[in-house]
C-alpha cells in the first residue's frame, strides 16, 4: 500500500510539469517522458474538459469577500468588485468568479481563473431576472441570453494561472466557437480571422490578464497584457455571431467553466432580489 501511494504521489508532482492537449492536438505545458512513458504504459483514458452538457457542479465553495474585492476560490486569485475595463467609458462590477479545468489522468489542472463584469445598471434593465432565485436562473438558458442581449457593456476578465502560448489559447477558444456557428458568413470568417490574429505570436505567461469586452452593440474588444493590467485595446470583433457564440461557450448549456456560470447565476439573483 506505501508503494502504491508513494508511485501515486510521484505521478502528481510530475503532473505540476505536464498539461493537457486540446483538441486540436496542440499541448499546454510539455509532458515529461517519464510520464508520458508511464501514461502509455498504463493506456489510461485522456479525459476531456469539454461537457456535452451542463450539470450542476458541487456547489463552490463561498468566496471570502472584502470590502474591494472577492477572492476567486479555486485558484484564490482577487478580483476587484469594480474595475475599469479598456474600451468601456464607465466602471463595471463583479457579477461572479471561477475557474476553467482541464483534467487529464483523472486529475483536474487549472488553467485560469475569470470573473464577470457588467454595469451595475443591469438591475435596472433585466425585468425578467426579477425575484428570480440562483438555482432558477442557471435552469433557464434565455435569462442569460437576455444579459448577452442586454444594451449594457459588460465583461470577463481572465487571468491564466500557468504559462500558455497564443496559438494554443485560440486553438481552446476555436473549439467552442466554430461548432456554434452552423453557417458561418463572410463576416464571421473575418471576425474569426481577426480573433485568431490577435493570440498568434504570443507568450502568454502565468499571470497574463485577457479581457473579452462585449459592448452594447454586440461588438467585442479584446484586450491582452501579460506585464500588468492592459490599459489599450488590441482587436474588434465585428460579428454578433462569434461575439455570441463565445458568450454561449461560457454561459450557455454547456460552459466551459461551470464554476463560473454558477457564481454568476448567483450573483444575478442577488442583484435582482
């Protein structure tokens, strides 16, 4: 049993060197040979993050607030409950917080935290997200496509928790944009162009901030600082089709971080009760 938990042990500190591949086949961190040999070895399943659909996570554990900002649970990163964000004129807060996940080997590695931002003006605006408990609003995809629809900036600022470069990064975005958009248009192809060009050529080290800013006319902006927080705007996205399809990726039936949508459904309800 000791030889067990020790060859166990020497698996997971070997995980801290490794990283998951996306779909595309496009690694996050290089895995060391000996665990690759030893993976291959014992031909066990590569687990992918990505859900077919959402189910409800074990509830987050609760963030510990201060008066200026709420500490991200799972990776115990701060976020500041109101941010100025590049591209919008007005101040945005905090609506909720996580994390995303990769597991490989059964073992969960986490990539970065986010949290998402609007206009605290949301409460004025969203009739039906009146009296709504958390648990009814993360039941009903339309209440967060009416947020998305909502005339009103709002935000998500990621921070990456280990060292990623740009091509990888889109290539994780791609996966959960493209199969949204059936029928991609000329403009969404510039869009997606545009998108991509943007990552391509970076080193994204741990600690870069990326903000994806949708505007109230379903634009969104997209700013990247991996040396402090970004205070320009780098690219435009120009079509409601991928500005909606990546806010579906992270808020729709299946998100890509669960722990996310949950604290954010949370968050909603508490503005509007």
């Amino acid at each position: 049993m000791a030889a067990a938990v020790s060859y166990a042990s020497s698996w997971a500190l070997q995980l801290s060197f490794a990283t998951i591949q996306n779909h595309s086949g496009s690694p996050l961190l290089k895995l060391s040979p000996y665990f690759s040999s030893n993976l291959r070895r014992l031909s066990l399943p590569f687990l992918s993050c990505n859900p077919t659909k959402f189910r409800h996570p074990l509830p987050p554990k609760a963030s510990v607030e201060s008066l200026e900002y709420v500490i991200e649970p799972g990776t115990k990163l701060k976020f500041p409950k109101d941010l100025n964000v590049p591209g919008c004129t007005e101040s945005l807060v905090l609506l909720g917080t996580g994390f995303r996940e990769k597991t490989f080997a059964i073992i969960g590695v986490k990539v970065y935290a986010a949290g998402f931002y609007t206009k605290s003006s949301i409460k004025l605006t969203l009739d039906a997200l009146k009296g709504k408990p958390a648990g009814a609003v993360l039941e009903d995809s339309s209440l967060f496509k009416s947020v998305y629809q909502a005339p009103l900036d709002k935000s998500l600022w990621i921070i990456l928790v280990r060292h990623v470069d740009g091509q990888t990064f889109w290539n994780a975005l791609n996966d959960v944009i493209s199969p949204r958009i059936k029928k991609p248009t000329a403009v969404d192809e510039s869009a997606l162009s545009t998108f991509r060009n943007t990552f391509q050529g970076r080193d994204l080290m741990q600690g870069t901030s990326i903000f994806l800013t949708w505007t109230q006319h379903s634009n969104m902006l997209v700013s990247i600082s991996s040396d402090g927080f970004p205070t320009e705007v780098d690219a435009k996205i120009e079509s409601p089709n991928v500005t909606s399809a990546l806010f579906d990726a992270f808020f729709g039936d299946s998100p890509v971080s669960p722990t996310l949508k949950v604290s954010v459904a949370d968050g909603l309800a508490k503005n509007f009760s």
